[in-house]
C-alpha cells in the first residue's frame, strides 16, 4: 500500500479494500449520491455516472455506465475508476462480483430514515477525503430539516404511501426515510407503526382505515402505471373521499430518492393543496 492510498473496510462485503486517499476517479451509480457529490463540489472527481443521474446534475462530460442494475464492465474497465459507489439491495450483487474481481467497489447502505441519508453523505466525504465538505452538506440540510419540522398544523392527514415497481407494489412501513418525508410534511403515515420499511399489499387494511391523502409513486419509463385503471381496479374512491397525490421522478417530487433534494420533496408535499386541506380546525 502506497503512502497516498488507504485501506478501508466495507463491512456489507466483509473485507477491507484499498483506496486512494482522495480519489480521482469515481463512479457512481447512485442518482442520490451523485447529487450530494456535486452538491459538495465535487463533480470535477466523478467520471462515470448511471443513466438515472442525469435527473438531478448535470452529467454532461461524464460517461454512463449503465443503469440501477445493469453496467457494461468494458466500459468500467476503460473508465480505470479508483473508486466504484454501490448501494446494498438489489445492487449487492454486482458489487460482490466486482470485489472478487479486485475493482474498487465501495458499498453504503440502504438509508432507513433521514438519518441514514445524513450518515451516507458523511461517509461519502471519508471515501472521498472530504470531510469538510460533507460536514457542510449535512449541515445545511439538518437546518432545512429543522425549518420543516417547526411548521406546524391544526390537523395532520392521514397519509397512504404506496410505490408502485410494476409487479411488486410496496406500502411505506415504519422503516423507511419515506415515513420521515410524510412526517415532517405535515402527514401521519397509516403504517408508520410497522417494523419494516416496505411492506407488501394489504388492500383489505388501507381500506378499513380510509386514509385522508393517498400517495402514488410510480416511473413513467421504468414501471407505466395507468392511474385511471388502478384507480378502478382498487376502486376507493367509490367508497371514500380522498385526495390523491401522483409522485413520479422529478427532482423535488420523488419519494424514494435519497439525495439532498429530498428536502424539496417535503416542502412540496407540505405546501400541497391536498395536505393544506386538512389543515383546518
């Protein structure tokens, strides 16, 4: 080991790896970590990014490599990156491949709350060599959290989550930063009281409970949802009144990015003409 390099332990893949002090060389298939990287200042670092990153920076001059789960190696093997960011999930797989195949891979783990996003950002600056930096990301959207959190209401909605992946809708558990988005919003989260953070389907229950906002998220390009046949295939709003909110992609109104915008998303769900309804005495 070199004098600027270091040896760091990924303890989501049990080993301890070799990495520049500061590296030059970064990819990152992470659309919220590519965000907070070129929040930090540090763009000018990252070579390789995923198609998804293009949502929320700019990623012209930078090449993608693929996409959430599948990365062309060639392209990898000509970008000669010093240090590759996976997240844990479904992309633990390639990042176990890649560890036995001696690249630089690095992996950080699935946020449970907002919380978790803010710890993911500080270690992002320790892989990076920035420290002061990350520290002053986390900081700016600690206040932003605090702003939030201060606004208050005469009432709180009560708020069904679901996100929509094609075959494999989930609801939004207890255990999951998307809980904290509802909460600092104004909303209660119906399933907040869950131990998990995405639970599958029980449309008997959201029934029986009759939540004042629902939230849909889907992708356009990934998994189509055509909301007015789901709409008529769970046929609620023949049974109650409620108000539904479409969240899809876009920076400041995505539900499972973890990035630093995802204060934007509060505020918007915050200032909502769905949630500003029930916000009356």
């Amino acid at each position: 080991m070199s004098d600027s390099s270091r040896l760091i332990r990924c303890e989501i893949l049990d080993r301890q790896i070799e990495f520049p002090a500061r590296p030059q060389r970064v990819v990152c298939l992470v659309s919220g970590w590519s965000e907070a990287l070129w929040q930090m200042g540090l763009s000018d670092r990252v070579v390789g990014v995923s198609k998804y990153c293009q949502r929320y920076v700019g990623t012209t001059g930078k090449v993608v490599a693929g996409d959430y789960l599948r990365v062309d190696e060639e392209v990898l093997d000509r970008l000669q990156p010093d240090l590759i960011l996976v997240t844990g999930g479904v992309q633990l797989g390639l990042a176990r491949r890649w560890a036995k195949q001696g690249r630089p891979v690095f992996v950080l783990p699935l946020p449970d709350s907002m919380a978790g996003i803010l710890e993911n950002i500080r270690r992002l600056g320790a892989l990076m060599g920035e420290m002061t930096p990350a520290h002053q990301l986390t900081e700016r959207m600690l206040g932003g959290i605090a702003r939030l959190g201060a606004s208050s209401r005469v009432t709180s909605p009560r708020v069904y989550a679901e996100l929509w992946f094609g075959r494999h809708p989930r609801m939004t558990g207890g255990l999951t930063f998307v809980h904290d988005i509802v909460r600092l919003a104004g909303g209660h989260n119906i399933f907040s009281h869950l131990a998990e953070g995405y639970p599958k389907l029980d449309v008997a229950e959201v029934e029986r409970i009759r939540p004042d906002v629902v939230l849909l998220f889907h992708e356009a390009d990934d998994h189509p949802l055509n909301v007015t046949d789901w709409m008529a295939e769970r046929g609620w709003s023949q049974r109650w009144d409620f108000r539904l909110i479409e969240c899809g992609i876009e920076p400041g109104r995505n539900l499972i990015h973890d990035g630093p915008s995802i204060l934007d998303t509060v505020r918007w769900l915050q200032n909502h003409p769905s949630f500003i309804a029930s916000d009356k005495p």
